[in-house]
C-alpha cells in the first residue's frame, strides 16, 4: 500500500488542517544553487537535493486535495546558466520523470507541461511524451511543469495565435475579449492559481504566469527550495486561509452594511 491514502480519508484529513484549499498552486522553485553554496557544496548538489522536494511536494498536494500543481521548472532564461549545469539538470529531469511516473499513476495524477518544449534535447522530449501520455487517464491531481517557460513569450505567442485567426477571417476583431486571450495561453485547459509561493526570500514574480496570476494570493518564504518541506507547504495553505479574497467586491458583510 505506501503511503496511498483512500479517498474518504483524505477527505477528512483536509477538514481537519484547513478551512479552504486552494485550487492551484503554482510555485517558483528557488534558492538551490545557494542552498548548496551556503553549504559549501557543488551547485549541483542543491539540485539533487531540490528534487527530492519536488516528489515529496507532489504527494503532499495530492492527499491536501489541490487540483492543480505548477511548477517553475526551467525558464527561457535559464538556458543562459553554464552549459553543464543545463545538461546536468536536462538529464536529471528526463531520468527523474521516468522514475516517478509509476507513482503519478499510483496517486491517479495527470502530467503535462506548458513552455516551448519544441527546443527541450531529445530525451527530455522523449520523457515528456511517454510520461504525459501514460498519464492522460489519470483524473486526480494534475502536475503541471512549466519547462523552457516564460511569460512574455507566451503571451507572443498567444497574440500571434489570435491575430492568425483574424487574418484567416476565423475570429472577429471586436470578439478579442479576455476569454479569447486566456484561451490562447499555454494554460487555457487550466484554472488561474489561487496561490503563488516563491522560495528563497526573493519577492519577485521573474516572468511566470503574468496573465494568470492577475487575482492570485503571493506567498513569500525565505526558505530555500530544498528546505521547502510539506511542514513549509502547510503554512504556506494556512496563511492562504487568512487571506480576505474578494476579487475586487466588497465582502459579504459590508455589502449588508452599505446597503443597509
């Protein structure tokens, strides 16, 4: 059995930790390289140690009762980072998508990714494609890896998308709205994140998910990526509980009171 957990289960677990959960979490997964410096141990080695966090994050999203799960993976500018590194870290991430595919389907999870994976080497591409479609069953959790992502480019190619269509006589020009644009991102099959977290004490949004993350809760931890256990996840959807969500409206009560 594992560590599987039975449906009713985790239903009661959830009301017992946390009022509301959130249905997508999107994360930027930082501070590895400094982890590991901090430690006086090869960048590489926070790597490793980061991707160990990844599977323990994943399990616990699934048994909190997120839906979705995003992860920064790899950025269009993280081709920039020494060529070993990116080699290192392409080869770990095909290896390591192969590995854990049993236990996505184990846990009834389905895998896609959002970027340019067009550019990713072969093997990635290869681990992608198998992964992805050994998972498309799946109707749990879904985990999302944003790889060779970035923001900017996907709204390019989302107003390229779009102006295609008008070109080609497909869409009116008066009928681009913002469901038209959220259905040209990389994201349309997905909904916007409830909650952003970001590790490593940066307070930046670095280029992920610009559109998306328009009405999302920010969570900022100085914790580095590799220290970002499910303990750290916990408090992160706790101070999300706290958080007053009104979109812009008033809240129930002072909508009561102005009226009145």
């Amino acid at each position: 059995m594992g560590d599987y957990y039975p449906p009713f289960y985790l239903d009661e677990m959830k009301s017992q930790k946390f009022e509301q959960i959130p249905n997508h979490v999107a994360i930027i997964m930082d501070g590895n390289g400094r982890w590991a410096q901090k430690r006086k141990m090869a960048r590489i080695q926070g790597h490793f140690e980061g991707m160990k966090r990844v599977e323990e994050i994943i399990k616990c999203s699934s048994d909190f009762g997120i839906k979705v799960l995003t992860l920064f993976t790899f950025s269009t500018e993280n081709w920039n980072r020494p060529k070993a590194e990116v080699t290192m870290l392409m080869n770990a991430l095909a290896g390591l998508m192969l590995k854990k595919k049993k236990m996505l389907i184990g846990r009834d999870i389905q895998f896609q990714t959002i970027g340019r994976t067009n550019r990713l080497p072969e093997n990635v591409a290869a681990s992608i494609n198998e992964v992805t479609k050994d998972t498309k069953h799946c109707n749990g959790m879904i985990l999302n890896l944003a790889l060779d992502y970035g923001s900017r480019m996907e709204i390019e190619d989302a107003v390229i998308s779009i102006a295609s269509k008008v070109k080609a006589g497909n869409l009116e020009l008066a009928a681009i709205n913002e469901e038209q644009i959220s259905k040209a991102m990389y994201t349309k099959n997905l909904p916007d994140p409830d909650l952003l977290i970001r590790t490593s004490g940066e307070k930046r949004i670095s280029n992920f998910l610009l559109w998306q993350l328009s009405y999302a809760e920010l969570y900022f931890t100085e914790k580095y990526w590799p220290e970002f256990t499910e303990q750290e996840l916990e408090k992160a959807i706790i101070d999300f509980n706290k958080r007053d969500r009104r979109f812009g409206a008033l809240k129930k009560k002072e909508n009561i009171d102005e009226q009145g």
